[in-house]
C-alpha cells in the first residue's frame, strides 16, 4: 500500500465516522478536539521531534489565532474566512518576533525561554481590556459557507480535519524537500549542517514559525468551534499538554500527532470518569478539575 | 511617587526578594549537582505553606498521605532496582529510609496536629513532612534516568511538577490558606513599619545562605556534592555515591522550599498552585546567575523582588508580565555569550 493510498483510506474513515448511525455525539465532540489539538502538535512534531527545539508555548499562538478571529468577527464584523488569513498572518507575525528572540537560545535555555513568554503572554491575553481580560470574548459568529453556518459539532469536524488531512500532506511534503531536510539536519548538531550549506538560524526561525502557522490555524479553528475565547487553554498548562501530546504520538512522526491527541484526549475523558471513582470522598474536588477543562474544550453553544 | 512609597516598596521588594533568592538558590545546587531544572520547586513551597497552615489550625495536613506514598513507591523502585544483586544491607536502609521513616513522621503528625502544641512544633513538623519528599521525588522520577540529557530531565521536571500540583489539588482544594506570622511584633523605623515577620524572612534567609556555605565549603558531604557538580564520573572514581548525592541536593531543595513556604504563609494566602509562579521567579533569578553562580543569583533574586514590587505599583495588571518578560534579555545574553552549549548530543 503506498502511503497515499493509507492516507486516502484513513481520510475516508474520518469522513464517514460522524456519518455512523447510534454514534453517541459526545464522541464527535472528542473527534474535534482531537483534530484541533493534533494540528498544534504537528507543529511541535516539526518544531521539537525533527528539528529538535523543545517549545512549551505553542498555546501562546494558539491564542494569537483565537483572539485575532474572536476580535475581528466579533467588534468589526468581519467573516470568519476573512479573518483566517489575518489569524494566521498574527500568530506569525507573533513567531517572527518570538523567534527571533528564542530561537538563537541555545540547550536548555530555550524551553525555559518558551515557559516564561508562554506565562507573559497568558498574563497579556488576560489582562488586556479590548480582548475581554478573563472573561474573553463570546458570542462568536459560527462558521459559514454561503447561508450553510456551521453550527453543528458534526459539521465543523469537517472543517477541522480538513485542515487537519491538509496540514499533514503539506507537512510530509515539506520534510520531503530541500527546507526539510535542513530542518531534519538541525537536531543532530549544527556544524555539520553548516558545512553543507544550511543556515541553521534561517530553519530555525522557519520551523518555528511554520509550527506557530499551524497553532494559529487550531486556535482559529477552536474560536469558531467553541464560539468563546478565554485565556485559560492558552496558558502554560496547556503548552505543556501539546509538548506532552506531540512526545506520546511519537515526536518524529507526522501522523504521530493525531495518534497522540487522540490517545491523550480519549484518556482524559475515560480518567475523568475513573479517576472519581477512586477518590471517592474528593469527588467533588476532581470535578473542579475536570469542570475547568471542559468549560474550555466542550462547546457551550452550537449543538 | 514620593519617597515613603518608594521605601515600601522596596521593603516589599526585598521580602519577596530575600524569598526567590532562597529558592533561587536551591534550584541553583540542584541543578549543578544533578543537572535537573527544579520546576516542582514550587510545590514544596505550596505544600511548606499549606501544611503549616493545616497544622496551625489544629487539622492533618494532607501532605502525610504524599509523604507516606511516595516513600512506598520510592521503596519500591529500590526493591526493582535490587532484583539482580540482593543486599541485606541496602534492603534495611531502603525499608528504614522509605517505609519506616514517612510512617514515623505520619504517626506523630497525626497524634500531635490535634493538640496545637504551638508554632515551634508545628514548623518542625512542616520540614519533617516536606523535605524528605524531595530525595523521594529525586528516587522516584529522577535517580532511574540520571544519565539523560539536561532537556530530557526538564521534561521529566514538568512531569513531576503537574503530578504534584494534581495531588496538592486533591488533598489541599481550591481554597486558599494563610498561615500565622512567626512573630506578630514590628516596629516603627520612620514612616515604615518593619514587621517581625519579615524581619524574619531576611534573617532566615540570611542565616540559610552561611549554613549553605559553611556546608560546602567545610562538610564531607557538602564537598561529595561539589564533586558531583564538578565531574559526576570523577567523583564516583572517587567513591563518591552520585546517586546520593542527588538525594541530598533534593533533600535541601525540598527543605527550603519548605522553610519558603512557612515563611510566605503569612504574607500572602496560598492556593494549591501559588508555589508555581514562586519558583519560577526563583528561575529567573537562578538563570540570571547561569544556574552555576550563588551570589549573582541572589543579588538577581532581590532585582526580581524590586522590580516585582515597582511593577505591582506602576501597572499591576502587568506585573506578571513584566516580571517573566525580564528573564527575556538575560537569557538572550546567556545563549549568544555561550554558543558552545548548542551541541548537546541526545
């Protein structure tokens, strides 16, 4: 089977799977999340599994994505396929600035350099008063193709593993070139890549933005989906859960990012429900956890 | 701003300073002697905090329940790391150190936090259930990859810290605690109020920082884990057990976090995840310092405090902001001052 035709089927499985008569649609809802968090990991595959730079912010861009649609269609009325191009234009924008800041620190300078603007940039998401400080912003218009809105958790999983299935094949094709090979050449050292050729600063700073692209577009994606920004899922906590989603999906694969967020995201919800039961007398204490997530992962609205 | 608000706020800067700087300190000896980056440092400051404050109101800190576990499971990992070459010796130590010791401290906790025998006691008790929690973190997640690379250490750092900041959810809850101040006198020194608490904070901190020194410069052990530092498969040539050294560096990490905490009970309330942000302050002050020099990282963690506290006067909603931002153009300097690191085979 050639790895097209693999593609090709798997693609084809997605597709029919919200189709399945008698699918609880909790599950649809679990498929979207997976997809929105699979294309944040896919950039730190690139970022952290083949380029070897470790990144606990990504969340931060995943945030510029959001916060950039949620402002736009919301205060200025612009459509959401309008705003696209601007979210992903924003986070960036955001990783040029950030890169070229971060990515010249070396060893372990650089994840801790990635913690530290990744807690600055919550603190900026959830002090600024246009972007709604910790309440965010809501009543986000839903997706729309003509007067067909995509209202529904069935309809935006489209959406989202389109882009998913998208961003995978460009980035298979990208490892296939001539950039990707740089960037595969970054991790083992940077003298040998040197000697070939390779400005190891100029891939840095690419791969770094590249998965910063791919973050804006979840965060894109995720503000229409749950049709409320706030700054809680950008924070560190959930940078670190990509960084930790990316590492279980197997940090060198492409694919191994849709394995890892399914594998993390399913767990999740199956502890959410054991975990109680083992600490019986802090039920309601586990529920405060478990509540914080999914105000911020299950669409309030929309269904 | 006139002069008396800039005093203030320079006492409040020193304060928090004198803290970060302790902190600072540990992350600094923990990561020259086992090139691990502390980020659950904080947590032993949380759980320093909250179980002084549980047992000052007479209640059982839900850090027994931590203390006892992880020295099950730590006695475990020995017991799995024996199944090759079986010692008597070794099996005595791991069951007094793991098993005996957590329930020994666990026991007299909870036949003596009812009785509120006062604040002596209860700090005493606060270090006996916090420190030794450090050595076992250090056997559980750290002892078996000892050998993995700085970054592969920090991941497995983040790991540890989220476990405990789940458990410190579990036990303490999402409300926020204050402890009792170690001693409520002040005095009027011109328009400032110096109160004894943190008086106390400096004198402690001043007094850990001569023990520390006295301690490496003048004690076997305190020389051991300057060997390590130094040169791990050296100081095993030399007889050196790398892997106890490890235990001590985490044992002081976990002790002055602990202290930390007590001393920080009173002055701010601590929630289950307020040791997080604290420690990581103590980063930036330890990075300042290149995670290698002591008395930079202090003088670093008063500038964290400063300006902390300046930040806090001028844009409070950005104070955060500002203060991680700071950590920015330091580590910039570092990374372009040493390019040599880049290479670090994994």
């Amino acid at each position: 089977m050639t790895p097209a035709l693999r593609i090709l089927i798997f693609a084809l499985v997605m597709a029919v799977f919200p189709l399945v008569p008698g699918l609880p649609r909790f599950w649809i809802v679990l498929a979207d999340n997976v997809g929105l968090a699979a294309l944040v990991a896919m950039g730190l595959v690139l970022l952290t599994g083949v380029g070897g730079l470790t990144s606990f912010g990504q969340a931060a861009f995943c945030g510029f994505g959001a916060y950039t649609t949620a402002l736009l269609s919301t205060s200025y009325g612009l459509s959401p396929w309008l705003t696209l191009p601007l979210s992903l234009l924003v986070s960036g924008g955001a990783a040029v600035l950030l890169g070229l800041i971060t990515v010249r620190l070396s060893g372990h300078y650089l994840p801790l350099g990635t913690i530290a603007w990744g807690l600055s940039l919550y603190y900026v998401f959830s002090k600024i008063a246009l972007l709604g400080r910790n309440d965010g912003i809501s009543s986000i218009p839903p997706l729309a193709i003509g007067g067909f809105q995509l209202l529904d958790i069935g309809r935006i999983y489209y959406a989202i593993w389109i882009a998913v299935f998208v961003a995978a094949i460009l980035t298979l094709n990208l490892l296939d070139s001539r950039t990707g090979r740089a960037i595969r050449a970054l991790r083992r050292g940077h003298v040998a890549a040197e000697a070939f050729g390779v400005s190891t600063a100029r891939a840095k700073l690419f791969v770094f933005i590249y998965a910063a692209v791919l973050a804006g577009l979840s965060g894109w994606l995720y503000a229409h989906f749950q049709r409320a920004v706030n700054p809680t899922p950008f924070g560190v906590d959930a940078g670190i859960e990509y960084l930790f989603v990316a590492v279980v999906g197997g940090a060198g694969y492409v694919w191994g990012a849709v394995l890892g967020a399914a594998i993390v995201i399913i767990l999740k919800y199956v502890l959410q429900d054991a975990v109680p039961a083992l600490f019986q007398t802090h039920m309601q204490l586990e529920t405060d956890v478990i509540d914080r997530d999914q105000a911020v992962r299950r669409p309030g609205r929309g269904q | 701003m006139d002069s008396t608000i800039f005093l203030f706020l320079l006492q409040d800067g020193i304060t928090s300073g004198a803290i970060y700087a302790l902190l600072g300190l540990a992350l600094v000896l923990v990561f020259a002697v086992t090139r691990v980056i502390l980020i659950p440092q904080g947590e032993f400051v949380t759980f320093g905090a909250l179980t002084f404050a549980a047992l000052s109101a007479g209640k059982v800190p839900g850090t027994v329940g931590l203390l006892v576990m992880m020295g099950a499971i730590a006695c475990g990992f020995e017991l799995f790391a024996m199944r090759r070459v079986f010692s008597p010796r070794r099996l005595l130590r791991a069951l007094a150190g793991y098993i005996v010791l957590p329930l020994v401290i666990a026991g007299s906790t909870v036949a003596l936090a009812p009785r509120r025998y006062g604040i002596g006691v209860d700090v005493v008790l606060t270090l006996a259930l916090v420190a030794p929690l450090g050595p076992y973190l250090y056997r559980i997640a750290f002892q078996p990859m000892a050998q993995a690379s700085v970054l592969t250490l920090l991941i497995a750092a983040v790991g540890a810290h989220l476990a405990l900041l789940g458990y410190s959810l579990i036990v303490f809850g999402a409300e926020g605690l204050r402890g009792p101040a170690l001693t409520t006198l002040s005095a009027a020194v011109g328009p400032l109020t110096i109160t004894g608490q943190s008086l106390s904070v400096y004198v402690v901190t001043i007094i850990l920082i001569i023990a520390l020194r006295i301690f490496f410069e003048r004690s076997l052990y305190g020389k051991a884990l300057r060997a390590t530092a130094v040169n791990r498969i050296g100081a095993r040539l030399s007889g050196i057990r790398t892997s106890l050294s490890g235990q001590i560096a985490f044992l002081l990490a976990a002790a002055i976090g602990a202290i930390s905490g007590i001393l920080l009970a009173p002055i701010t309330t601590t929630y289950y995840d307020t040791g997080f942000l604290i420690g990581l302050k103590g980063f930036i002050a330890a990075i300042i310092g290149g995670l290698a020099s002591y008395p930079i990282t202090a003088l670093a963690a008063l500038l964290v405090g400063f300006v902390e506290a300046m930040s806090s006067f001028y844009a409070s909603n950005f104070k955060e902001v500002i203060v991680f931002t700071l950590i920015v153009p330091v580590l910039m300097a570092r990374s372009l001052a040493s390019p040599a690191a880049e290479d670090e085979p994994d």
